[in-house]
C-alpha cells in the first residue's frame, strides 16, 4: 500500500482485499453500483463498518443509489497496488507448502510464488506448480532483490534460522504458516498464521459460544 493511504486505519486496511474480490465479481456481472447492505451480506461485515470504512476514501455512498462500483474498483486498485505483480518466495517445500505452489494464488493476478526454497537434496532442482527449488543455502545469491515478501511452511524448529536469513537478504514481509513465534527487527512485518490453532479456536468457540 502507498504511503499517502497511510491514514488508512489498519482494520480497514485489512478488509480492502475482501471488498476488492467480491466489488471485481460484482462488476464482471455487468453491476454498476451495490448497497452496503447488499455488500454486507456478501461479505459478512456489517453495514455500519462498511460505510465508515468507505469513508476513509471519499467514497460517500448515496441513500437509495449506493456506491459506483467502477469508482470503488479503481480506487482500489490504486490502494492495493493491484496493476503491480508482488513477487514473493516460498521456503519448505512439504504439504503446506506443495499446496501453495500448486495454488500459486492464481485467482488473484498481483501476487505470485516466483521461487521456492528447500534443504531436501531430493526437491532441490525440481519443479512444483511450474515454480523451481532452489536451496535454501543459496538464497542470498540467487534472491531477486524486487522480491521484499516470504511465506514459510517449514517445521517450527527451522521457522527463526530461515526468519534471519530472509531478513539479511532483505525480506522485509513474511507469512508465517509454522506455530513458532519470530523474533525479528522492528521493521520487518510478520503475519502469523497458525493453522491448528484458528481450528481450535473455530471449535472452541463453536462448544461455548453457541450463535
Ligand atoms: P513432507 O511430507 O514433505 O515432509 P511436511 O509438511 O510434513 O511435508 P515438514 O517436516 O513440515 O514436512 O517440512 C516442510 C518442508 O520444509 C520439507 O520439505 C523440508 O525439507 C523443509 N525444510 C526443513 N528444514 C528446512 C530448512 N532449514 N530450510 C528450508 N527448508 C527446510
């Protein structure tokens, strides 16, 4: 995201990518404009937040004709940085990570696996979903310095080693599938998402938060 949008709270921020994935289908539908509370129930955040959140950008829904889906598109566009391809790199080529490259997030055309990594002698120099392993040791010479994000699918154990050597061939954003906590420098961002532990909560919450 650019820095003049910088004002953009985080939690809206958060939700842009959601609006933008149902506001591209609603305008490859041939729509023209959408409700919030059309746009509410699709996406499951309610209307309220909706309109504070489009607030942020100047988009002030009309009452009774709703918001131009064009207009909201093209802004998005810009905000997310949609017309730039985001390289990113993935390390540990296991399940997780398989499912990834064969994945590749390609429903989603501005960001894309570009190289995977692995210590598996057996991997290294295969292909996976049309994307090469490298190894791992080789990261700093052959790392296209354009890449700044990282996904790891390694086991816990590996998750820090492999953090520090993202960051010191400068990873500035990584996606963190394993259950290990990263310690890294202030500027570097990472989001963390523990499978196992979003289901427990799921079923948790399921047990003693009936709806
Ligand atoms: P698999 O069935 O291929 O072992 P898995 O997801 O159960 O898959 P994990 O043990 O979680 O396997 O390892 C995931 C991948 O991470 C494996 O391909 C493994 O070779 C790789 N890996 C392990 N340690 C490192 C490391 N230090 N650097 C890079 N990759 C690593």
């Amino acid at each position: 995201m650019k820095a003049d949008q910088a004002r953009i709270p985080q939690a809206t921020a958060k939700r842009l990518p959601l609006y933008y994935r149902f506001l591209e289908n609603l305008q490859a539908s041939g729509k023209q404009r959408v409700s919030s509370t059309e746009l509410s129930e699709a996406v499951k955040v309610d209307s309220a937040t909706i309109r504070r959140d489009f607030s942020y950008f100047g988009a002030l829904g009309k009452k009774g004709y709703g918001y131009n889906v064009n207009y909201l598109l093209s802004f998005f566009r810009k905000t997310l940085d949609q017309d730039e391809l985001t390289k990113v790199i993935l390390v540990g080529v296991g399940n997780l990570g398989t499912a990834f490259l064969n994945y590749n997030f390609s429903k989603n055309n501005n960001t894309e696996i570009v190289m995977a990594f692995d210590v598996d002698e057996e991997k290294i120099g295969t292909e996976m979903g049309g994307v090469t392993i490298h190894n791992f040791h080789e990261l700093t010479e052959i790392m296209d310095p354009e890449v700044t994000v990282a996904i790891i699918t390694v086991p816990s154990v590996a998750a820090q080693k492999i953090a520090d050597k993202l960051v010191e061939a400068g990873i500035k954003g990584i996606l963190n599938f394993t259950p290990a906590r990263l310690d890294v420098p202030d500027e570097i961002r990472v989001h963390h998402i523990d499978l196992s532990v979003e289901l427990q909560a799921l079923v948790y919450f399921l047990k003693h938060y009936p709806v």
